[in-house]
C-alpha cells in the first residue's frame, strides 16, 4: 500500500539491536527507508545490519549509549552525514529493572531514567531542528503498557513510561507547527530478551513467567513484528493526520483495566 511505503526517508532507530527495535529495522527498510541503527551492543547491531543488506536494504550501525548526549550527538550527526537528512526517529531503547521504590537504589532509579527517558529527550532535542529544516518529520516513543497502567515490582521502568507517554504528548503540541508529527506506541508484553530477564529478576521459571504473561484477551504475548507494524503505520503517510497520540499494541491486556 502506497501509504506504508518509506521510499528515501532516513530512518535512526535507538535499540536497534534486537528485539523491537531490530524488527522495527528490518521492516522500514523493507519499505524503502535507509535505517541507521543505534545500540549499546555491537555485535548484535551489526548483526541486525547483516540482515538487512541481506534483502537487499540501506543500513549502518552506530555503537552509542543513548543515555549520553555525546553519544546521542554522534549518533544525529553521523546519520546526517551519511544520509544527508533524518526524517524519521524511533526512540526504542529500553530496560527494566523489576522493583520496588523500597528496593531500587538511587544507581537503579538513574540508570532505568537514563536509558528509558533521557534518551527519548536527547534525541529528540537533537532531531526537530534536522527535521524542522527539513521540512517535516516524524518521531515514534516506544512507552510500555505499563506507561499507562501501574504494575507490580517496576517503579522505575513504570516511571519512565509515564513520562515518555506525555513528553511525546508536550512534543507534539510545540512542534506540529513544523510538520513535525510525535506519537507514542504502548507494546504488551513482547517476546524479547528483556521480557525474558524479568523472569530471571522475579526468581521464577522463564516458561511461568512467558504463560501467565500471555493471559489477556488475544491468548498470545506480542511479537516484535507486532509493535514494528504500528511503527511503520505511524511512520507512512497513512497516519499523516495523526500526532500526540498514544497507540496501545497489547492483544487488549489494558481491556478491562
């Protein structure tokens, strides 16, 4: 369909690596998009590269530490240089640390903020003045069904969520005006390596933990191809009058919450 094609858009995906964010990748540039991948792991992201020069696609890697500006800085820059604009940014990165207030420590608390939600600022901040320039862009908050409802031994990570869900509210209403379109996808409980580590932090079986997560309304956790359909509908031309909204991807766990 016309609307969900990326033709010459350059994409920059933090938390590319894997999970949502590698699915995400593979699927813009499926769609015609050149993709710069950003993560903290370089093996895996240049892994994710691999796969998709393999289809054929456009993509590069970029080793950075979207908690830091620097990094984030490069990140902007290089994506600039090497594709000569940036048109559309995912803001993916994420981690958990499954907790209570009580039990997180100042350390925790900082680190799941810096990786969760100052990201999603820094990029930002150093992406509209690209896309202002540029005519337009979009950027995609990854949040969490837990940014909009409460969950159990996850202050931090719920925290973080919350905020993302109205940052990504506050950008797009200071930005509509340069054509710049900010939305805010709400993934379930998706089959990624960090769901599989709050396993490990709760002290319970990974196969309990995959089972009782799959108890809502669609029988199923997500998969990342769930979450990275949303983001390539938010991304096209088909969503051109949408922004400051928040779309739950979630088989309707917050149904009936």
């Amino acid at each position: 369909m016309e609307g969900y094609r990326l033709d010459g858009k350059a994409a920059l995906i933090t938390g590319a690596a894997s999970g949502i964010g590698r699915a995400t990748a593979i699927l813009f540039a499926r769609a015609g998009a050149k993709v710069a991948l950003v993560d903290i792991d370089r093996q895996a992201g240049e892994e994710s590269v691999r796969l998709i020069q393999c289809e054929p696609g456009e993509a590069f890697f970029i080793r950075a530490d979207v908690s830091k500006a620097p990094d984030c800085q490069r990140a902007v820059d290089q994506t600039r240089s090497r594709y000569g604009s940036l048109d559309i940014l995912v803001n993916n990165a994420g981690m958990i640390k499954r907790a209570t207030v009580v039990e997180t420590s100042e350390e925790q608390w900082d680190q799941v903020m810096g990786v969760n939600l100052r990201s999603v600022f820094l990029m930002s901040k150093l992406a509209i003045p690209l896309m202002g320039k540029g005519g337009g862009g979009t950027i995609i908050n990854v949040s969490s069904g837990w940014g909009l409802a409460g969950g159990p031994k996850a202050a931090a990570y719920c925290a973080s969520k919350g905020a993302v869900v109205l940052l990504t509210k506050a950008m797009a209403i200071d930005h509509g005006g340069q054509n710049i379109r900010v939305n805010c996808i709400c993934p379930g409980d998706t089959d990624t390596d960090m769901l599989r580590s709050e396993a490990q932090q709760l002290g319970i079986t990974e196969q309990r933990f995959l089972n009782e997560a799959a108890q809502r309304p669609l029988r199923r956790i997500g998969k990342p191809e769930d979450i990275a359909r949303a983001a390539l509908y938010l991304a096209g031309e088909d969503s051109a009058y949408i922004t400051g909204t928040t779309l739950v991807v979630d088989g309707g766990g917050l149904a009936g919450g």
